[in-house]
C-alpha cells in the first residue's frame, strides 16, 4: 500500500463520512479559517450560511473543534496538491 493510500485510509478514519451538506458546512468553516479568522468567527459565519448544521462551541470544547478543523483544512490542502499532481501526471 502507498503512502497517500494509507494517508487517505487514515485521514477517512479520522474525518469519518459526512453528508453533503456537513461538507459544505466544513468548507465554509475552513473558507473562513483560511482568511485567518478565529474558529470562533469562522463557526459563527457557518452558522450563519448554514444553521441546519450549526454547531455550538463554547469554551469546553472550543479547543476539540479547532483542532478538528485546523485538521481538516490541512488534510484538504493535502489533497489539493495530490489531486494537482495527478492531474499533470
């Protein structure tokens, strides 16, 4: 198994599935969280676009949720440049 194989695999157990509209949710967290806003504001605007999906932080879990999404923006970054690369291959 390859490298990006076992990252995928991994990155899927962590990330776990998600519904289409729990993706557009996390992008937009993410969207946010790459204009170098808090995952405060970066919640609160999600929210906002989004409030089927809203989620609620408060300062027992403020810190899981950024560390789950500044994971999640990395792990989409990562894919971007494999997805590029295959691309040119």
């Amino acid at each position: 198994m390859s490298l990006i194989d076992q990252y995928l695999r991994r990155s899927q157990e962590i990330i776990g599935s998600r519904t289409r509209a729990e993706e557009r949710y996390d992008h937009e967290v993410t969207t946010w969280l790459n204009k170098g806003v808090t995952i405060r504001k970066a919640i609160k605007k999600a929210n906002q676009k989004y409030p089927g999906e809203a989620l609620k932080v408060d300062d027992t879990n403020v810190d899981e949720v950024a560390a789950h999404y500044e994971y999640l923006r990395q792990h989409m970054e990562i894919m971007r440049k494999i997805n590029s690369k295959q691309d040119k291959a």
